[in-house]
C-alpha cells in the first residue's frame, strides 16, 4: 500500500488554483483524497455535494483522485482513512501564519500524521474562492480562473432575472 495523502478544503467552489496543488499532489503521492469539509464560518455558496461533483468533474483526469466529505475534524478523518499526509497549499507569506497555527493543533490532535505545504503557482498566487464568487456574482469574466464546468455551475447561480 503506498502513500495516501488528504487535501482539505472547502472549494466553494474549487479553483484553478486549487487544481495546480491537486495535480501536483497527485504526482507525488500513490492516492490523494480531496475533502470536502464545511467551515461553519463561512456560508457556503454550493451544497457539499454540489462541491464534490464539481471536483469529480474539475479532477476527472487524474487516476489517483477520489473525493470524499467529511464533517469531523480533520485529524479523526485522517486516522479513519490511515492517510499519511495532509496537503495544505499556501498563497502567500499571509497564508502561513493561519497555516502554521491549524498545523500545530492538527499535530498536538494525531502526530502520526505529517503536514506538507505547498506553494500555489504564482499565477494563481492572488486567487480565492471567494474573490471568484464575487466577480462571478456581478457577471464578471472569471475565465482561466476556474474549471469550465465550475464557471457553468457559477452562472447557473448567478443567473440575471
């Protein structure tokens, strides 16, 4: 059995920068799981299921993927799925700090299970969920920002009355 990794997240809804730090992962490890986990402090724009299909979709090129959810804490999903590695990608200097602060709880929880953050290539540096919804919900241009399908789904929601 070879490395299992666990990419967290709560893609709402999944970007190309999200993609870059998938299909990376995905070449260094045997198995990658993308979670989809809900942050109770954000009001999510799709359903969980809405968020897997859309990855499925987005990742479907890539054999070793498989897309699950999870509503426990990171470190329980993880001994449950005996993964070995939680990737977390970092945008910026910014990023870190948060990161640094969620990875140190995650040890102190399971230290069996080791972190691995990964830079976001530097185009997608600047890109969040959020900052797509936004542009998506005035009608702005989010091409090669995101997955087609996901661009779809973002009009369907935002569609003009």
């Amino acid at each position: 059995m070879g490395k299992l990794a666990i990419c967290p997240g709560s893609f709402d809804p999944i970007t190309n920068g999200h993609l870059d730090i998938i299909e990376r992962a995905s070449g260094i490890f045997d198995q990658v799981i993308v979670a989809v986990f809900n942050n109770e402090a954000k009001s999510p724009l799709f359903s969980v299921q809405e968020r897997m299909d859309l990855i499925k979709e987005s990742t479907s090129y890539l054999p070793n993927i498989s897309v699950d959810s999870s509503s426990h804490l990171l470190m329980d999903y993880a001994k449950e799925k005996n993964a070995d590695v939680v990737i977390r990608g970092l945008r910026a200097v910014s990023d870190f700090e948060y990161e640094m602060q969620i990875t140190s709880m995650n040890r102190k929880l399971n230290p069996e299970v080791e972190t691995l953050f990964v830079m976001t290539n530097n185009q997608y540096s600047f890109l969040s969920s959020s900052m797509v919804k936004e542009i998506a919900k005035y009608h702005g241009d989010i091409s090669g920002l995101i997955p087609e399908v996901v661009q779809s789904a973002l009009r369907e929601k935002f569609k003009k009355v």
